[in-house]
C-alpha cells in the first residue's frame, strides 16, 4: 500500500483545522508548495520528539480537477446540503483543507502558519478553528467523545482505502463546526442529557438497546452493512470556543475508507428515520454551520504532485468501481442503517 497520510492514530491535546478556497491561476503555485509539506512538517517537529506534530493534507472535488485533473476519487464530489423536517446541514467551500494535530498548542499554531506562508496569495482562508482538549476528553457538551474509534487494523481498514483498489493509501475527510446552545444544554438534567446522546455521562458506558432512544446520537450515528456488521470511521472530533465572540462547539473530523459510510450518518441524522422521523436529537443544542468533503491522497502523491492529465492515474491505478459516483451519488445500497 501507498504510504498514508497521518489520518489513523491517538486523540492529541490540540490541532488547527484551516480550510482554504485556491485562487484562480494559483493551481501551479500550490502543487509548488505542496512539495514542501513534508520538510515543513519535519522542521517544525524536530525539536519536540514527543510532540506528536502531523498535518493532513485534503482536496476538494473542485480543486481536483483543477490541481490534478482526471482521474479522481471516486467518491470525491461536493458535500450535500441537507434539508430535513428539523434541522439542516449546509456545504460550505473548501479547496483545500490542513488538519495539523500535536499535543502542545504552540506546535499546531507554528506548523499551520508555516504551511500558510507557504502557500501564500494562492489561497484565501475561509474557515480556521483552535481545537484543545477539554478535561478527560470529554465535548463541551461534558461527554466523552472518541470512544468508538477502532484500533490498529481495524483503524487501518476503517479509514484507509485498501491494497489494490483505486488511489489506495487515501482517505475520505468530511468536517462541519458545530456550534453549541450551552444555557439550553445545560438546563436538561443529567437523565436526559443521557437520553440525547445515549450513553452516561459520568461512566461513559452506552445505553442498552432495548433502552436507548431510537433519536438518540449514538443510535443515528450507527450505520451496518447487510450482515449487520457495523461500520466504523476515525473521528478526531475537538472542542473549540472563543469567549468573545460567544461561541462554542464541536469540530466534528470524520475518516473513512468509503465517504458513504460518514454520509449515511448525516442523513440519518438530519433527515431521521423510520424510527426517528424527526432525526437526532443532539441537533436541538448543536447547529452545523460548515460542511465540506475532502479526498486525503498518500504522502508520496503530495511529495510530487502530479499536474492535469500527467501523473494522477499512476496514483489511481485501474479504475474500477467505486462505492459513490463522479455524478455525487452516494450508491449505498450497500449499507443500511441500524435503528436499534
């Protein structure tokens, strides 16, 4: 397998997530700087051996084409907006995205400034958040989050496209911000904050089934494939706030192997279903306010990115079927969704 890009690993105590659209005529200047990645990331952590510092590099189904052309992932293509009975999920642009984890916050501040210099007038910023972590891992929500990440092989299978199949090493990345109605949170007793997210929140231990609500978080965010098996993505959700602005909330960091999996969620989320018309509960407290779908290519395709109609299909190899579609189609007749 092509050498993955850092999307599988431990919680860390900080990142910076920056979004950024890419200016017209500034496609060369970015495959340029793309290039350097690698060096920035190493210089910037040599000094801190334990700092755990990374970067993930992600692309846009626009700034696909216009960075590298054809092929692409076949499951990159702009996120959709939903629209359910309740609540909405918007798409919001987003060229190219750095998702820099490390557990000092000065490191993730440091690298992600050095990357933006690098880049320079190519992008425009058009979303930055400051993730830290928030006591024993818990969300502002006072919940611990991350707990159904998978480990090891597991994490591997989950988040990275396998051995043989097109641009295998990659990875799918969807983010949305979630911001936080904390008076209104807190208001609800333990009981049914509980209730909302289906799990405890001193002990962190889930709900039963036969005790969970149908609309809590954790029963619509569980999606099986036919044989009921579940189907798991690598989260490294982070909280942020600022006290000024009087915002705060959830920067939701979902990987996986097949962007289907992490859309099948939303919309069981925000459209509902059959056993929960009116969808997840947790969305009367947490309003999403981006969203954007990005392909994460191996690190040797960032080392030497490829220009329109040149190198890209070495990194696809055959392209054969591909869970979604060029066309934005999700195709998951595959999957189906656990309403337990």
């Amino acid at each position: 397998m092509s050498e993955p890009q850092p999307v599988v690993g431990e919680l860390t105590s900080a990142m910076v997530i920056v979004v950024a659209t890419v200016a017209p005529g500034g496609e060369s200047a970015v495959r340029e700087a793309l290039a350097d990645f690698g060096d920035l990331v190493d210089s910037a952590g040599f000094g801190y051996p334990t700092g755990d510092l990374s970067c993930v590099t992600a692309f846009g189904a626009d700034a696909w084409d216009r960075l590298f052309g054809t092929p692409k992932p076949a499951e990159l293509h702009p996120l959709a907006a939903l629209e359910g009975p309740r609540f909405s999920a918007p798409s919001t642009p987003g060229d190219l995205l750095l998702h820099v984890r490390a557990e000092n916050p000065g490191l993730c501040f440091d690298l992600a400034r050095r990357l933006v210099d690098r880049l320079g007038p190519a992008v425009t910023i058009v979303d930055e958040a400051h993730g830290f972590r928030y006591l024993d891992r818990r969300d502002l929500l006072g919940f611990v989050d991350g707990t159904a990440n998978p480990h090891g092989s597991q994490a591997l299978e989950a988040a990275l496209i396998g051995s043989g199949e097109p641009f295998e090493g990659g990875s799918y990345l969807i983010v949305q911000k979630y911001l936080h109605d904390l008076t209104a949170w807190n208001a609800l007793s333990v009981g049914e904050q509980e209730r909302v997210i289906g799990r405890t929140k001193l002990e962190n231990i889930e709900i039963p089934d036969a005790e969970k609500p149908a609309d809590s978080h954790v029963a619509l965010t569980t999606v099986t494939d036919d044989s009921g098996e579940e189907l798991d993505i690598m989260r490294f959700n982070m909280p942020f706030g600022e006290l000024k602005a009087g915002e705060f909330g959830t920067y939701f960091i979902g990987y996986a192997a097949s962007a289907a999996v992490i859309e099948q969620m939303l919309q069981k989320m925000f459209l509902g279903t059959e056993d929960a018309p009116r969808g997840d509960r947790i969305l009367e407290f947490s309003v999403a306010v981006t969203g954007g779908l990005f392909f994460v290519p191996p690190a040797d395709f960032l080392d030497d990115p490829p220009e329109p109609g040149a190198r890209a299909a070495e990194f696809a190899g055959e392209m054969v079927g591909g869970v979604g579609g060029s066309d934005g189609s999700l195709r998951i007749g595959s999957l189906k969704a656990s309403t337990s």
